[in-house]
C-alpha cells in the first residue's frame, strides 16, 4: 500500500502478520489472518455480518463485494475506516483511524491508501 512518507512503522509483531503506521492523528492497521479456523464454510457475509453486529455506532458508509468489504463510522470523535478481503485460506484487514475534525485533510489520503492496499486473499 501506499501511504505518505512522513508516517512512523512500528517494529511488526512478532509472526509478521502485519503492520502500524502513524503520526499524531492517522493510525494505519494492516494484518493478515487465516480464513476457516472458527467453522468451516466460512464466508465473506461471515465475517461482514459479524463486524455489523459488533458496531454499535451508526456506519457512515458500507459496501459489500464477493471479494471484500467497507465499513465506516465514528466513535469517540473518530472515524474508522475498515476495508476487510476475504479469501479461502486467508484475510487481509485494513483499519485506519483519525479525527473527526480532521476529516477534510484525511479523506483523500484515506482514500488513496484503501485503493493501493493489496491482497494476498484470493
């Protein structure tokens, strides 16, 4: 993914599965997990059906695909932004946070790295 070059990388966690990138206001969360640990069959309406539930703000914005879906909303004066792809064995999660009042500065730049982050979900 792409994303401006004066945010800070933390070390990763220990197994590699991901990623926090920020400054005073952004928070980039990218991980990888697996796919079909908790029950078999599992589908992307699984996983989408589940973060709906675990929300109990209003969502701002959602949009469900075969592949992948958007959630977004506001809690405690922040939005968040989740883009979650779904594949057999494994997912990949993105999640980035800033202010409320800083939507305006934000959005673009939340927007362009939603569009560059890759999945290795297939």
């Amino acid at each position: 993914m792409q994303y401006p070059s004066n945010l800070i990388i933390d070390p990763p966690p220990i197994n590699g599965d991901g990623a926090v990138i920020h400054n005073e206001e952004l928070e980039i969360t990218a991980f990888g997990s697996h796919t079909n640990v908790i029950s078999q069959n599992e589908t992307i309406d699984t996983y989408y059906k589940e973060d709906l539930q675990t929300i109990d703000k209003e969502i701002a914005y959602k949009k469900l695909t075969d592949k992948w879906y958007v959630l977004s909303y506001i809690e405690n004066g922040k939005i968040i932004y989740k883009k979650f792809f779904f594949g057999d064995e494994v997912s990949n999660t993105l999640i980035i946070t800033y202010p409320e009042s800083q939507k305006e500065k934000y959005d673009r730049v939340v927007t362009h790295i939603a569009k560059t982050f890759g999945s290795s979900a297939k």
